[in-house]
C-alpha cells in the first residue's frame, strides 16, 4: 500500500535507471539512481542548499534525500491513477529500458543551465527516462495550481486510490477511459489564438 499511495520503496528494492524522488519544502526533488550514486542538479559543492549555478552531478543516497523520505517515480500508470495523484510524481508513458535511461544520465553529468521553469531537476529526469516522449508530461513547475488544489484535497485522493487498487481490475479500466481526455488534454494544451497544440516544455 506504502507504493501504491506514496511510492515509498526500501534503498534495497533500488534498480539501476530507477527515477527517484524525494520531498523537500513544497516540491519534490528528482533524480536517477545508476545503482551506487544518484544523478541529478545540485550545487556544485555538493550541499544541495542552492540550485544557483547548479550542475548535473552524482551524490550518494543519503546527500540526495537529505533525511527524506525516498520514493520512485512511477510510469505507465492508468489515467485514472495519474489524474489522482500528484503532478511530478508519476506519468501514463512508460519509460525507456534502464540502460538508455542511464547512457542519457551518464551523457549530461558536469552540465549546468538549470532553470526552475524550463530546465530543472524533473526536467533531467524526464529527458532521462523518456527520451523526446518527455516534452508534453507535466510536471510540477508548470502544475502548480493543480497540485495545491489536489494537496488541500488529499483525504479525496487517497480515498479514491484506495479505491482503485482495491478494485484494479473490475473499475480501472472504464474509469481510465473516463479520465483519457482530461489526460490528453492535461499533456497536450491548446493555443486559443492558433488552435495549435502546446508542449509543456522542453
């Protein structure tokens, strides 16, 4: 249940190209485990206490969480699922084999440009785990709104999670087919002057 409705894991259930995160104050931070070190943005001396002039760089576990709570990020989940929970924690695609994942990892360690809207620790990990598949997930920063409202409604939430992994097999599938257009739509916005459809970012 701890996975289901929190995606908490032991450092023991770890695979090499997992995209993990971890809480901080009102976001949460990623990165992908390469089966020793954690790859992610951080300071360049290491302390995490800053993202100004932050590099891609490889940490151990416990600099990464900074005593929180670890958790992984979860892929090819229902829509039904990822409507329910939280922006930045999880995405309908699936992601890549674990060794593309890492060779994209390994490829971008030493660089900088960090940005909180446009290229920031989610951002990596995404690149990371879905290749150009990344540019229309949302994620935290461009849904900030949805979160808070989900957060304030949490109880909800995790009632109705319980719910689907209680009844997976009798209800997911009509309710994912319920949610597939507010998914799409979600992934996929519409300029109202062009009627041209707008990634998220990349």
């Amino acid at each position: 249940m701890g996975e289901v409705l929190f995606h908490a894991l032991d450092e023991s259930e770890l695979q090499p190209g997992d995209h993990i995160y971890v809480w901080r104050l009102g976001y949460c931070h990623h990165g992908i485990w390469d089966g020793y070190m954690v790859i992610h943005y951080a300071a360049r001396d290491g302390t995490g206490n800053t993202k100004f002039g932050a590099v891609i760089r490889k940490d151990s576990l416990k600099v990464f969480l900074k005593g929180g709570g670890l958790r992984r990020y979860k892929y090819g989940i229902g829509e039904a699922e990822w409507f329910l929970k939280l922006r930045g924690t999880c995405s309908v695609k699936e992601s890549d084999p674990a060794d593309l994942v890492l060779q994209r990892a390994e490829a971008l360690v030493g660089q900088g440009a960090y940005n909180f809207l446009s290229n920031n620790c989610e951002h990596f990990a995404l690149w990371c785990t879905l290749g150009q598949r990344c540019s229309d997930v949302p994620n935290q920063a461009t849904s900030s709104i949805i979160n808070l409202v989900w957060s304030v409604a949490s109880p909800l939430r995790g009632a109705g999670l319980i719910i689907l992994d209680a009844f997976a097999n009798e209800i997911t599938y009509s309710l994912d087919s319920f949610f597939e257009d507010l998914v799409e739509a979600e992934h996929n916005k519409v300029d109202p002057d062009s009627g041209e459809v707008q990634r998220n970012w990349l």
